[in-house]
C-alpha cells in the first residue's frame, strides 16, 4: 500500500505519544517539551485515545484535581479517527465529519505514519472542484 500524494501532502509525522496509565503531569511535561498541544494514548502499541491541551484545562486544572494522581485514561478523547495511508482528501475529511475530530492518524500495514488535522485541510479547501468534500471541510472547520 502506497502513501496516497494527498495524505504525505498534509502527513504531520511528529508524533507525541504516551502509554495509557500515564499520569497527566507527565503529559504535561511532554507538551512542553515538544511544544505539542495534543498527545496520543496508546495501549500495546494501538492508539487508544487522544488529550489536548484543553482536556487538561478542563478535567484536571478547573477541577483542581492533582495532575500526579490522574492518568491520561480518565481525561481522554476516544476512540481515535484514523484513515489509512492511501486515503484521498474527501475519504479524509468525510472521516473527520462522522467522528467530529479535527484530527487523525494515518495508518499504513497497522503502523502510525502521522496525523492530519482539519486546519491542515482546511488551508487547500480552495483547491477542491468537488462541492461536497468543500462542504465537509466547512462542517469540520464550524462556518456552515
């Protein structure tokens, strides 16, 4: 299976990722340090879920809940989108539609290769002929 020229187009490969069970202060340091704002979950090498910056903001800071104590699994997105890595754009964004994500992984022979986020999509939603995939990508971004 080949990387469709769409996919490796908008591929973010930069992956941060922790185990599940991961405290969340631990996660805090990773963003950090990879200036990251989203973190993936995994269990056995599958991504389980997904936290954002904001998850921590709201499940874990506004609650004033002790960051070393609760571990990613409590305060995650899941499950995660993924696509496979011979997606095309319209399969890509109809994916983020149906989940309400704005991100997803991107898969080949059940390897993570990277993600694709909506704002990514976004930037060449100019390029598209196709009215439907322009409308999906609206629906994802919020302005219809």
């Amino acid at each position: 299976m080949e990387i469709s020229r769409a996919v490796a187009s908008l591929l973010q490969e930069d992956i941060a990722s922790v185990k599940s069970g991961t405290s969340v202060s631990a996660v805090v340091r990773i963003m950090v340090e990879r200036s990251t704002r989203n973190v993936f979950v995994m269990r056995e090498e599958e991504p389980v879920g997904l936290v954002r910056d904001w998850d921590i903001i709201r499940r874990v800071v506004a609650p004033n809940l002790n960051p070393e104590v609760v571990n990613v699994d409590e305060i995650m997105c899941a499950p995660v989108a993924s696509v496979n890595a011979d997606a095309e754009l319209s399969e890509i964004a109809a994916r983020m539609a149906e989940t309400g994500t704005r991100r997803v992984l991107v898969v080949k022979d059940g390897k993570l290769m990277g993600t694709i986020t909506a704002g990514s999509l976004l930037n060449i939603v100019s390029h598209f002929p196709d009215r439907s995939t322009h409308e999906i990508l609206r629906s994802i971004a919020g302005l219809t």
